[in-house]
C-alpha cells in the first residue's frame, strides 16, 4: 500500500470511528463498569426512547483496542490510558483520545469470610501477590497455604495492582488467573485460603480486608468517604475514553452519566460518585 493510500484509510477511519447507526452508541470495555454502565444504559434508554446504547464488557484494554481500531463510540477504562496506546490512536485518528472521569472505586481485596484477617498493609499485600509470602502465618493468618486469584493482564485492575500494589513486578506464577471481577468473587467465596481483588460493587459473600500503605498506619475500608477522601490506599478513577471531544448521541450519554441522576446510579450500584 502506498503512503497516500495508508493516509487516505486512516483519515477515513478517523472520519468514521463506528459502524454504529445514528441514535447507537457503543461502549467496550472495563469489566469492573459493565454493569455500572449497564445501569446508566438502561436509565438513558428509558428516558430517551429510541435511542440505542450497546454495552459489552471484555477488560479495559480491550475496550482501548477497539477504540483503535475504530469498533467502539466509547472505551470504559478502570486505568488511565498508557502513552503507548494514546500514541497508536494518534497515528489513526489524528487525536490522542479525549479522558472523561466518570466514577470513583477502591480497588478492594477480598478474603474468604472464615479468613480471621482484617486488615493488611500494601507491602503485605505486594509479598503474597509477588509469591515471596507463601503461607498466611506470615502475615497475621492461619498456617495455611495462601490461594492467590488474579485478572487477566487485559484487565485494568490488573494493571492497576501491578503497578500500584507490585511496583511494576510480575505477578506469581502461582496466581490463578481468571475472566472478570464477578469470577474473582465466587472462587474467594468457595476458597477458605483464598484471596482476590476488584472492584468495591463485587464483594458480596466475601470479606474486604482494610489497608494501610505501611506497617504502624491506619487501615481504612474501601468506603465512599475514604474513597473521595484519598484516605483509602488503593482509590482510583474510572474512565470512559472518546476518540474525539464528545459530540453528538456520545456526548448527550456522557452528559447522562455525569449528571445528579447518572451519579445516584454510581452509589446504587455500589462505586463511589466523583463528588
């Protein structure tokens, strides 16, 4: 393909982002938000008849591909967007993409409601999720054998503990994988040495642990209060991502999501308004 032809496809790529009909708006992404973004589709929906909002999950990084390659109106992010990935969307668009903070969450770790542990530091959490603490003796528990649970690296929380709780290390080899937040959940659940994480919404049936950033410091609960607060270690924005400003059926969703009524659906579901 020639350099015109190559120019000529991407600039009709950026000029038509979806396949999406007028009045649809896609929105791809986050697992942590799908059912957050479910809510704010069907509230939207029922207030705007005729409108279509199309919502499938998949991961954050997967929602930032098809943003990409031009398959989704919206990417949900449950992480900032890498530089990586705003300049690959420049190459294509023209644009690094546009960040809309829509929610609050604490990114909470969950043990088995038999754990007797409460409480762990972020250093504590960081030698059982790097493998280099392999029993919960070690860290206040039971002699028991530590069970770890993961995401999947197209996760965004993924990303998030990697480098907010691991300093950018490797997970253990140990840690089993698995697809999405709701999964993490149910294996805690059944797991009595089990632990996992994700967001603030999915810890029902399980125990959230406390955190404090350092051994001799207050833990705190992934509460609203502390969430907005900052007091909670592991707090973070959600995203939704645009390839451009937000304009047309995209912006009157965003508008919705961001607005008292959006917001209220935030604390319904469980995560934790912007303000």
């Amino acid at each position: 393909m020639t350099r015109i032809s190559s120019l000529a496809a991407a600039a009709a790529l950026a000029l038509s982002p979806t396949l999406a009909r007028a009045g649809t708006v896609t929105v791809k992404g986050s697992d942590t938000m799908v059912i957050l973004v479910q809510r704010w589709a069907e509230a939207y929906m029922k207030a705007h008849p005729g409108a279509k909002i199309q919502v499938t999950g998949g991961g954050s990084g997967t929602g930032i591909a098809a943003l990409l390659n031009g398959t989704t109106d919206i990417a949900d992010a449950s992480r900032p967007m890498k530089e990586e990935e705003k300049q690959k969307l420049k190459q294509v668009s023209g644009e690094t993409g546009v960040e809309t903070a829509v929610a609050k969450d604490g990114v909470a770790f969950y043990v088995n409601d038999a754990n007797p542990l409460n409480q762990l530091t972020v250093e504590q959490l960081r030698d059982l999720y790097l493998g280099d603490v392999e029993r919960w003796k070690a860290v206040g528990g039971k002699d028991a054998p530590v069970v770890l649970y993961s995401r999947e690296n197209s996760s965004g929380t993924y990303v998030f503990v990697k480098e907010e709780v691991l300093k950018n290390q490797d997970y253990s080899a140990r840690a089993q994988t698995l697809p999405g937040t709701a999964a993490v959940v149910n294996a805690v659940a059944k797991e009595p040495n089990g632990i996992g994480y994700g967001g603030a919404a999915y810890a029902k049936g399980v125990k959230e642990l406390k955190v404090s950033h350092r051994a001799g410091e207050e833990a705190f609960s992934p509460t609203k209060e502390n969430v907005q607060s900052g007091k909670y270690p592991l707090a973070r924005n959600l995203f939704m991502y645009t390839r451009q400003k937000p304009a047309g059926d995209v912006k009157a969703f965003i508008d919705f999501c961001l607005s008292p009524e959006g917001q209220a659906i935030v604390t319904q579901v469980g995560y934790f308004p912007l303000r």
